[in-house]
C-alpha cells in the first residue's frame, strides 16, 4: 500500500541531504510573520493552482488569477510515479507559490504558500488525496484531507477538515464540511518545517 505522504516526504528528505538550501534571514524574521494585509490579499487577484485552472479559490487566502500575475520561477521534479511542478507567481506586496506532486491513482498533494514581499512564509494551504486499498473488499478509498496554517493570525491556527470517498471522480472536489480550527501548538517548529519542505521542493530535479 502506497502513501503520497511517505513519497513526497522521502523525496524531500533525500533532496535536503544531497544540497542544503538555507535561506538568510534577519532578526525581524524571528517573528515570523511580515504581515500582509488581509484586505489586500482578498482584493487582490492572483491566479491559480492546480496546474490547469485560471481562477482558484483558496481557502482563507483568497482568490487567484494567475494571468495578472507575473511568474517568477518555476521548477518541475519527480521519478517513477510521483510527478511535481512548483510554480511562484508575485505581485507588488506579496506572492504565491503553488507546489503540485501527483503520483497518478496513488493519489496527489497540491500546496498554496501565500508569501510575504520579502519570501516569509504567511498561510500555507494543503490539498491531498491518498488511495488505500481495503483488503476485504479489494477495492480502493481515497483519504481526502484539506489543511490551512494561518501564521498571520494571533495567535497563528490550525484549521483542518477530512473525509473519505469511494469515488475517484470526486477526489479533486472540496471536502464538504466546516474546517475544525485550533491554535497552532508549536509555532516555529511547525515554520521551520514548511519552509524547509518549500526550500527543498525548489533542490528537486527529475530522476529518469
């Protein structure tokens, strides 16, 4: 039984031991949070995720048009069955980065960074799907699961929501509940952690 979670985690564990990419900050980034304004990043039009869309809506953070935005980089990784792209698109006071690794009926993981002018990472929201085999039946369900972290937020949040489905058609649509919301116990472990995993997803190369 495959996970994308494993898979994605090995790749960039391997990645982060092969190059290290550490990024300088100053002391002003010790409190993490260069906030953008909240108006303003619902205001203003970025653009689009899952590769394909020219319009996404993304929870908490807002609603993209990638076509008024500029791309700033792109890099595209993988091996085997697991594929990735991660795009970053910028405005004038904030960016957006958008990471998507599908590893084809094992299931996909698409992650928005809301960015701060200065690359400090604001909200992060997560989309995945993973496929489980159930061996009574032999058939396959899928583990929906949606997650934002709000470090812009006082205190910085957790909101997370999941469900289960037993068809694959539906597995890119929006799970159907209310986010369940807590604050966010650890703070700087939880940043470290997501900065190191979008730093590392920049290191990754394709592996024919």
């Amino acid at each position: 039984m495959k996970s994308i979670y494993i898979i994605i985690i090995v790749c960039l564990l391997g990645s982060c031991n092969s190059q290290t990419n550490t990024k300088t900050k100053n002391t002003e980034s010790t409190d993490l949070t260069q906030k953008v304004d909240s108006t303003e990043k619902l205001t203003e039009k970025s653009t689009q995720t899952d590769y394909q869309l020219e319009k996404i809506d993304i929870p908490v953070i807002g609603t993209f048009e990638l076509s008024e935005m500029k791309m700033d980089s792109l890099n595209e990784y993988g091996a085997g069955d697991c594929w990735g792209t991660i795009r970053r698109y910028s405005l004038p006071n904030f960016g957006l980065a958008i990471d998507s690794i599908t590893c084809g009926e094992y299931g996909f993981t698409y992650t928005y960074y809301l960015l701060s002018d200065k690359d400090f990472i604001q909200v992060v929201y997560t989309k995945k799907s993973e496929s489980i085999l159930d061996p009574e039946t032999n058939s396959f369900f899928y583990v929906q699961e949606e997650q934002v972290i709000d470090f812009n937020s006082d205190p910085a949040t957790s909101m997370n929501k999941i469900d289960t489905l037993t068809d694959y058609k539906l597995r890119e649509k929006p799970i159907d509940k209310e986010f369940s919301t807590e604050i966010l116990k650890d703070k700087q472990t939880s940043y470290d952690h997501l900065e190191m995993n979008y730093q590392g997803t920049w290191e990754m190369e394709i592996d024919h």
